[in-house]
C-alpha cells in the first residue's frame, strides 16, 4: 500500500469509531436521560405517569409517614405545590423534614410519585443545588436556608 | 506568626514562578546559557517556598489554631491527629494548595531527574510549568487564601465533614492529585516541544517516565476513590458515573491512550503530532476536571464550598491555557515532520487502534459530563444523565477494545500476521470458552451477557500471560532457559503483560458483582435473621459506643454459613454533635475476593433498626486489578532503557538543538 492509502486506511477507521460512538450516544441520549423537575414544574408541564424524572424540593415539615415493609410517604414542596411521594427502602443519612431532596422515579396513575431512589447527594448546606435553584425561581428561597455555621461577624482579618 | 509565614511563602513562590516562567524562556529563545540555566534553582526553590506554606497550614492544623478561619471551619481539636492532618485538604483553600504543591513537587523533579534533558526542552518546559503555578498561585492568593485569621479566636472549630472523617482521605485526594496534576509536566513537555518547533522519538522516551507516574498514580486514586465511596457511603456502589468521578476518569482515559501512543513515537517516530495533542488534552481534562469539582457548578461531596468568582477564575486559567496550548498546536503541528510508515495490521495498527477507541470512549464520558451543564445553561432544563446512558456508550467500546487488546502486543512492529497472532491466541480463547461454559453452570440468575463479559475477562488476562509465553518460549524450551529469558525481558514487557492482566481482573470484578450480587433490605429485631446467598446473618442488638469527636450506634450481627459461625459485622451509625450530622459506617467481611456488606439505618422507636444486607461477589477483584496495572506501570518505570538508554546530547547535537527551528 501506498503512504496515502494507509493515510486513508487510518483516517477512514478514525471516523469509523467516531461514526460508532456518535451512533451510540444519540441513542443513549434518546432512552436514558432524565429531566429534572419542582412540583410547580410537574404541576404546570402535567408530566404524565410513567415518565422518569426527578422532583426535587423541600421534605415538607410534618409530612413524613414510616409504615409496614419499610415503606416511606412524604410530600415534595417548593412553597407553591406539593407532591407527595412513596419510597421503599432505606433513607439517606441527610433525609429530614424541612431539608432539600431529590427523589428519581414516576408519577403513578394516582398522582403520587413512586420513587426508586432518593438521592443523598448534597453540599454542606444540606440543599442540593437544583432544589435550591427550584426554591428561587418559585420564590420561596429564604437566606437561613445558605447560612453557614455562623462565624463571628465582622472578625475577618 | 505561622500562619504569615505560609502566607509570605506563598507570595515569594509566586515572584519565584514569574522568574521561572520568563527567564528560562528567553534563555532559550536567545540561546542564552546562563538565562537558561535558571530555570533549575528557581524550580527549585520554588518548590521549597510551596512547601513551606503547606507546612504552615498544616503545622496550624496540627496545632488547632482556631484564629485561621480556615483551621476554625474544618477542624476540631478532639479530632484524631490523622484526621487532624487530613482535614488540610479536605476543604476547598487546602485543597488547592495540595493542588499547587504537587505542581511544584513535579516541576522540582524535572529540575532533579532532567540531567538528560536538553537543555532548552528543559528550559522551555520549567518555563511552562511555572506559568501554571503562578496561575494557580494567584488564584490562591486572590479567591482561596487558606491563611485568612479571625481577630478572636474561636475556642472550638467547626469539625471537618463527617463523611470526608476517614482513612481514605490520606490517601484518596493526595493520590489523584498526583496523577492528574502530574501531567502538568508532560503537558509541559509538549509546549516545550512545540515552542522549539523541533520533535523526535527521543522527545518521546523523556517524557515517558512522567507519563506512567502520573498514570500509576492516577490509577490508584481512582480506584482509592472508588473503594472509598464503595465503604463509606453505605449503598455498596464502586462506580456511581457522578460527574466528579468522571473528572478523573476523562484525563485516565486520555493519558492511557498518551502512554500507548507515546511508545509508538519512541519506537517508531510516528504518531508524533498526534502524541503531542494528547499530552495537550490530557492535561486539559485534568484542568477540565478541576473546574468541574472546584468551581461549583456541580454539587456534590467534592464540592466543599461555591462562591462565584472561583468558578470565573479557574475558568479563566481553564480558556487560557487550553486555548492557548491547542492555538500554540495549530500553528505549529504542521511543522513538525511526519514519522514512519507501518501497515494498518501491525503493532502501530493496535496502538492507533487502542487510541482511537480510548479517545472515543473519553469523548463518551466528556459529552455524558458536559451536556447537561451545557443544556442548563441554554436552555434552563435541568437533566441527568445517569448510568444507563454511559453503560450504553462506554461499555460496547471498552468491550471491543478488550476484545482487540490481547492482540497487540503479539503483533510485529511495522508489519504484523493477524492469523499467528490468533494462533498464539488459541489457548487463551479456549480457557475463555470454558469460563464462559463454567459461568453458565455455576451461577443461577444474572444477565444472559454475563458469562460472555466473564469469557472476554479471562481472554485478556490469559492473552497477557500468551504474551509472556511466547516472549520466554517457556512451551518449547527447557524450563531453565525460559527462567533465564524471563529474566532477561524487559521491565516493560513484564509491565505490558501485568497492565493488560489487571485490565481483565477489574472486568471480571465489575461483571462479578453486577450481575450476580445480590441485596436484602429488612427491619430487624434482635434475634431475627437475614438469608442471603448462603450466609444467615444473625441481629443481636445495638449498643453504644463513644469516640473521640463522634457517638456511635453499633449494630451486632453474626453470620453462618451453610450453619457454621464464621463471624460477626459490626456495622455503625456514627453522629457527630460538631456538626449535628451522621453517617454509616458499614461493615464488610470478605471471603476470598468476595464481600458481605451490611449498613444500618436509623433505628426505630419500637427498637426495630432498618439494614441492608449485600452480597457483593468477587468485588474485591475490581480494586484488585487496578492494583496490578500501577504494579505494571512501576515495572516499565523501572526499565533500565528509561535511565540509561537515553543518550546524553553530544556537544555538536545540542548546539544544532539550541537554534530556534522555525
């Protein structure tokens, strides 16, 4: 083979791979992205049953029901609507009423979100940052929320 | 008084860098000996000043000096002294100063270990090195000054996050930063190589020592890190696709594809171009990666803290330096001469092979990471993209570059004959066939796929020991004389061979769990039991237990199998009153490469405790095989043709490689 034929061999099994890997990403992209959504969004877009998404908020206080088989029920707020959601299982170390959460599952028929997982990922502010920016948008964010452990005022050198 | 110390340290290593980033350069554009022979002394002390402002901070840890806001706001004095070291940089500030230390530590070594280097490569490349520090210096000095005091000392600090309250955090962040920071200096290397204008394959041998340490390095982070997460987080997941740990993954992914492409350029003078872009997006995802955990743009346990005008800066440093490199690239690539020809089936063919599929399954992982990010800031929806969508992307590629990868190293360089390399195969394929037959019998449930990912598994361990077979002809010679080639192959055949081993451990360990573990949630009384996979496991009750700076709940728990006591867990919920927050410390027992973990929840009113049982088979093989690959890599690091084989320039060479070649 000639340099250019090789050269072609090369760059023609470069785009080949790519061809592949762009093949694969577009249908990934197609089945297994999830959208993340406040109450007010499940409420306004009307997600329909099914749909995975992930609702985020605030555990609604007083709101958290433990029964039989481990089974939780609590209501998703972000001050303008709620959704009340069931999960099975056991809950993260930071799940408490009052705090952010984000749970990943479907709307069932009768409008209670079933979810499977109940995310325990947070920031040191106990406010995931898509709760937070939910709590903004619908207006209902409130500065003690952020506040840090409080640092003597006005101490800093 | 320390505390300022560090702080002036801080500063003097930054006016140290400015020099080191300018003088060298000149020297070395000029062909100015004495400019050049700066850069050395500065990196150097450079590194010492570094070193001495991490001393500082940690010195003021180790002290529990409350009057520097950042000791006060991550530490405690109850806490264990290791903790108390560790907590430097389990922060944002203190991280970051790790960051720059480790900068300076691998600047320092080309100072040390570079007297074979010409001396404008190293010239240039201490110069290049240094404009990364002074970068990152002054983004400490102006965003993240860990030295900041408050005027009243607190008497008490704020405690260091519970979850980062673990022996992994000694070696975790140290570990990963020592791989991705470590290819500052290849990055280095390849601006040197392009402000010269001058490339060959010794450019290639030079470099490759830093290479491999930063990819053992990485390697091990990596897979620190995911045991870490695997232990300490209580759902028993090794890899969970989060962004941050894709950050890490995107620069292993790029710098495994750099060393293959970078042995190709050694041997065989080609690939060079495309071997100086990979050191440049290396590097670049390092730097990618360090915007993604440090700016705040994803939250996350790395995320320690977000402030705005972090994200911009590091962002800053991220457009100039990426832009600037592939600028410097684009201008100058088309310069530098092209190599060797070779046949498309040959060992080069395997290596561009090799990096066409690894770069691919990086760019997987770089959308999958990005998009989102990109998504929201457009459009304002907010998205995941989760585990399904890389399992459907990453894993056929890595699939079939498992599939191709026992091949390469049986091919010839130039031209390879892909039908005796398939015939060397041949054992390895049947024992594959076997496992596959042998999965298929032995385990109930699972994926249909699965036993076919154990059979790919053990293709490509039995296809590296194929590969020390036919080098030693230990089947055709008598065992003596296949002892003695043994002996006499090179460190970094055996290195291949070990790499390329551990690969296939790893899968066997992710296929191993994926597919046959199994999980039990239950609420528990003292006295009941848990079935799972052969193993009763036994709830005796809960009592408490205080420590240093947390309280503990500690399940008791015995275990049988098959009716024999063969132990008992002891998991833990461990509540720090510092911060008023918890977490679950699980317990493990491991049988063979194979783990029960068991985590408790919190306990109930009427005395009943919520846990999770796992059966995590062969799980141990995961860290396992990434323990061979850094084996590996320090095998090939120690090859002799890395020191000595590298010619020292003769005096008639180095004045022609002194002239600017444009």
């Amino acid at each position: 083979m000639t340099r250019k034929q090789r050269r072609l061999v090369l760059i023609g099994g470069g785009l080949g791979v790519l061809a592949v890997a762009v093949a694969l990403m577009l249908n990934a992209f197609r089945d297994s992205i999830v959208f993340f959504n406040s109450p007010s969004d499940v409420a306004e877009k009307h997600v329909s049953p099914g749909t995975r998404i992930r609702l985020g908020g605030l555990v609604k206080d007083g709101s958290v029901v433990r029964s039989d088989n481990m089974t939780i029920r609590f209501e998703v707020t972000d001050g303008k609507s709620e959704i009340p959601v069931s999960y099975q299982g056991v809950l993260p170390d930071l799940f408490r009423e009052g705090q952010g959460v984000v749970a990943e599952g479907a709307l069932d028929r009768g409008g209670v979100f079933d979810a499977d997982t109940i995310l325990a990922k947070h920031d040191e502010k106990y406010m995931p940052k898509e709760v937070a920016d939910a709590l903004k948008k619908s207006g209902h964010w409130q500065d003690d929320y952020a506040q840090r452990p409080a640092v003597p005022v006005g101490q800093n050198k | 008084m320390i505390p300022e110390i560090g702080h002036y340290a801080l500063m003097l290593a930054l006016g140290l860098s400015l020099i080191q980033g300018t003088m060298p350069i000149i020297g070395a554009r000029t062909n100015d000996p004495v400019l050049m022979s700066m850069a050395v002394p500065t990196a150097l002390a450079h590194f010492v000043f570094v070193a001495i402002a991490f001393g500082a901070l940690a010195l003021s840890y180790l002290m529990s000096d409350f009057s520097v806001l950042n000791v006060f706001e991550n530490s405690n004095s109850a806490m264990p002294f290791l903790y108390r070291l560790t907590s430097v940089w389990g922060n944002h500030e203190g991280s970051m100063m790790l960051w720059v230390s480790i900068l300076a530590f691998f600047g320092a070594t080309v100072a040390v270990f570079g007297g074979n280097l010409p001396v404008t490569l190293r010239a240039y490349a201490l110069g290049v090195q240094a404009w990364i520090a002074a970068a990152f210096l002054l983004f400490i000095l102006i965003t993240s000054n860990p030295f900041l005091r408050i005027a009243d000392a607190p008497l008490q600090g704020q405690d260091l996050n519970p979850i980062l309250q673990d022996p992994g955090l000694a070696f975790h962040p140290p570990m990963l930063y020592l791989g991705y920071v470590g290819f500052s200096i290849v990055f280095s290397f390849a601006i040197a190589a392009l402000l010269e204008g001058r490339i060959d394959p010794a450019w290639a041998r030079w470099v490759r020592p830093w290479i491999l340490g930063a990819w053992m390095c990485l390697t091990l982070g990596i897979a620190g890190g995911s045991y870490w997460a695997y232990y300490e987080l209580g759902w028993g997941g090794f890899w969970f696709w989060d962004p941050v740990e894709n950050a890490s993954l995107m620069p292993w992914l790029a710098g495994t594809a750099l060393l293959h492409s970078a042995v190709v350029m050694e041997k065989r003078s080609a690939l060079k171009v495309w071997t100086i872009l990979l050191a440049i997006l290396t590097f670049s995802l390092s730097l990618i990666g360090t915007f993604l955990v440090r700016s705040g743009v994803l939250t996350s346990v790395h995320a320690f803290a977000t402030d705005p005008r972090r994200g911009i800066f590091i962002l800053a440093i991220l457009v100039i330096f990426i832009g600037g490199a592939l600028a410097l690239y684009a201008w100058r690539a088309p310069l530098l001469k092209q190599g060797g020809l070779f046949a498309p089936i040959s060992r080069e063919g395997a290596l561009v092979f090799n990096n066409l599929f690894l770069t691919s399954a990086c760019a997987t992982v770089i959308v999958g990471t990005l998009y989102p990010l990109a998504l929201e800031s457009l459009t304002g929806d907010k998205i995941s993209v989760g585990p399904p969508f890389f399992n459907a992307t990453f894993g056929p590629l890595f699939i079939l570059l498992m599939l191709v990868m026992p091949f390469g190293p049986l091919l010839g360089w130039k031209r390879g004959d892909i039908l005796a390399a398939a015939q060397r195969l041949l054992t390895a394929a049947l024992l594959s066939a076997v496992a596959i037959a042998a999965a298929f019998a032995l385990e109930r449930g699972g994926p249909v796929l699965a036993p076919f990912g154990v059979g790919i598994a053990v293709f490509v361990m039995m296809g590296a020991v194929t590969d020390i077979a036919e080098r030693t002809m230990i089947m055709r010679i008598p065992p003596g004389a296949a002892l003695r080639r043994a002996i006499g192959l090179p460190r970094s055949a055996w290195g291949t061979a070990f790499a390329h081993f551990g690969i296939g451990v790893t899968l066997l360990g992710i296929i191993g769990v994926t597919a046959w573990g199994s999980e039990r949630i239950a609420e528990v009384k003292p006295g009941d039991n848990i079935e799972l996979a052969h193993y009763r496991v036994t709830f005796d009750g809960v009592f408490s237990r205080p420590g240093p700076n947390y309280n503990d709940v500690v399940g008791r728990f015995t275990v049988h199998r098959s009716g024999e006591l063969i132990g008992t867990m002891e998991p833990t919920r461990r509540s720090f009153p510092a911060r008023n927050e918890s977490t679950t410390e699980a317990a493990l027992m491991s049988r063979g490469a194979s783990q029960l973990y068991l985590s408790l929840g919190d306990p109930n009113p009427d005395g009943s405790v919520p846990v999770r049982l796992y059966y995590k088979p062969h799980v141990l093989m995961i860290w396992l095989g990434a323990l061979f690959m850094f084996f590996g890599g320090g095998l090939s690091l120690s090859d002799r043709r890395l020191r000595v084989g590298a010619p020292r320039p003769a005096k008639g060479r180095f004045a022609a490689a002194a002239q600017p070649a444009e």
